[in-house]
C-alpha cells in the first residue's frame, strides 16, 4: 500500500469521491486561467470572442483551452466549459439582485443546509454564493448558486477549485 492509500484509509477518504473532487478542481482551475487570459488581453479576449461564436462552440472551447493550457479536454468537460464561456461572454455588467423566489428555492433544495459543511441555515442567514464565482460567469449560468453559511462563504469567497479542499478539511 503507497502513501496515498494509507493516507486515505487512515483519514477514512474514499477514493472515488476525491477523484471526483479533483476532476471538478482541475475543470475550474482550466476555467480560471483561460478567463484570466481573456480578462487581461483584450486582443486575445475579442479573438476568443469572435471564434467562439464564428465556429462550433464544442470545437472553439477544445481550441481557446489548448491554445492556454495546453490541454486536451474530453466531449463531456467540453459541455460544461462551452456552458461557461457563453456565460462569461454575455455576462453583464452589474451583478442582479437575487431574488427571494430563488432564495427561497436553494434553501429548500438544499435542505436549510450549508452546500459545505452541512451546518443549519436559514433564509435570513443563508449567503447565496456563485459556485463559480460572478466575476467569471456572472448571473448567466443556470444551477451556478449555492446557500452557504456565514464561516464557508467568507472562506470560500471568490476561489475556484475547492472541492478537494472540502473532502480533506472536513
């Protein structure tokens, strides 16, 4: 048994579930260093923009995350990063409040529970966090919001890639 497997064993991690955690984590930090590129150079930003909406969406998001990272991305990640690039390409830009409706129904999906560490909430104490933080996708992504507490929202702020932190800092 390696390190990594006593590791887990000792802490009781499951190994699937942190593999996961770190495929959501590796799909956001690709997300926060190809929207960082197109926040920062305009020229390359208006070539984004103009080839995303030019050719298939599928094919543009595989060509924008190579041309960054590096990477090669598969049809699955694909959707998800096409989902976010159109998002960050029609974001507004003032954030919209958020509504009570929708409030009401994030607290009721989540079971008047914090999405992090499972702590009781209320409306009235809930933060409404953007899973992928607005400066990067805004209002514009559908399911984007989460009810978090006062402790992991403040902890969380705007960061990407916490799902493994979530798993091991329990």
């Amino acid at each position: 048994m390696n390190k990594l497997d006593v590791f887990f064993k000792d802490n009781n991690i499951d190994k699937d579930e942190l593999m996961n955690a770190l495929h959501l984590d590796i799909r956001e930090i690709i997300l926060k260093a190809v929207i960082n590129k197109m926040k920062t150079e305009k020229d390359y930003f208006l070539n984004a923009k103009r080839y995303y909406f030019t050719y298939d969406n599928n094919n543009a998001a595989k060509k924008i995350i190579k041309s960054v990272c590096g990477l090669t991305i598969g049809s699955d990640d694909l959707q998800w990063f096409d989902a976010c690039f159109k998002a960050f390409f029609n974001k507004k830009d003032k954030r919209a409040p958020i509504s009570p409706d929708t409030k009401l129904k994030i607290i009721t999906n989540q079971s008047s529970k914090c999405a992090i560490c499972g702590a009781d909430i209320s409306i009235e104490t809930m933060h409404v966090d953007h899973i992928i933080p607005w400066d990067y996708v805004g209002d514009e992504l559908p399911g984007n919001l989460q009810g978090l507490c006062r402790e992991c929202n403040l902890h969380k702020s705007n960061h990407v890639a916490q799902a493994v932190s979530s798993i091991i800092l329990k």
